[in-house]
C-alpha cells in the first residue's frame, strides 16, 4: 500500500480555482449536515459550480508498477444528483515523460450510490466513504514506475460535491497464503 492523499495529512494538492475543499474530521457534523452521523474516516469535501474542475495531487516518482490498483476512498454528498448515464468524474495519472491516461468513473459505480434520507433524523442521509478500485491497466500508455501526479477531473457533471478520504496505490503482486 502507497497512500498517495489521506484527507487528516493532505499534501500539497493543487486545486482549480472553482474547485472548493474543506475539511471534515472524523465524527462531527461536516458542512451543511444537519447532524453529527458517523463517517470514517476523515474527509475532504470537494464542491463544483463550474466544469471543468481539478484535483491535482503530485508525487516524488514513486515505482507503482509493482501494485495492481489505485483505490480512492469517497462518497458523493447526498444532496449531489449523480448525473446518470455519464461519466461522473474521471481519474488521470501523469509520468516523468508528460504521458497521461485518463479512466472515466461511471456515474452507476457502487461507491457513488447514494443511501435513502432517513426519516427519523431529520430527513438526512448517512455518508460512508467506500473504496472504488481502479486497475493500473487501465491507464495505458503510463509509465507505472514513474508517475509524476494524480488527478481528479470533474468536467461531466456541471454541478457536484464529493468527499474524498484517500488515494492509495494497493494490491502488491506478491501476496501469499
């Protein structure tokens, strides 16, 4: 495991200019929340008005050919209507050599499904990050053992408000019983 982005210890991150973030710690009321439900762990909020938007996290050349995924732990904020039938957000890796390959996140993935309001807390909806797993084979044309940065781009969805708790390089290859 390789934590690229972990939302308590954000690293120098680059931001778009109408791409928000803010931070919500573990077990407290985050944002607009009504009330104070559990959410582990802690996370970042990213909100757009405009597309496109970007997250871009740099990284000092890492050799990630040896791991099989990169994983995002996220959810999407129950008031964002995730746009159906699209893409929702799209995940790019960069090299050393300015290669990059871009993987669409389809708006039907299980971790942007969105849990029904419960009526006996006033209407709101729990929010659990859960890990959406990205193969590395997916970003062909990357040099894997030099990967220069990782980014999130939100330029489907006109609108959109995501909370981020991580992004990890996962899987090593040589894992045993």
């Amino acid at each position: 495991r390789y934590t690229v982005f972990h939302a308590k210890e954000a690293p120098v991150a680059t931001l778009t200019d109408d791409l928000s973030a803010g931070f919500c710690q573990a077990l407290t009321a985050c944002g607009r929340s009504p009330r104070p439900y559990p959410h582990f762990p802690d996370l970042l909020t990213l909100e757009w008005n405009t597309i496109p938007q970007q997250l871009q996290v740099p990284l000092e050349n890492p050799n990630t050919s040896r791991f099989r995924s990169l994983e995002l732990r996220l959810a999407p904020d129950p008031s964002w209507r995730v746009p159906q039938g699209q893409p929702a957000f799209a995940v790019v890796l960069r090299d050393q050599q300015g290669n990059a390959a871009r993987v669409e996140i389809p708006s039907g993935v299980p971790t942007l499904r969105q849990f029904e309001a419960d009526p006996t807390h006033g209407n709101t909806s729990p929010l659990y990050a859960s890990a959406l797993r990205i193969p590395l084979g997916q970003f062909a044309g990357v040099d894997l053992t030099a990967v220069t940065s990782v980014e999130l781009v939100f330029d489907q969805a006109e609108r959109g408000r995501l909370y981020l708790a991580s992004i990890e390089f996962v899987g090593q290859g040589n894992f045993r019983f």
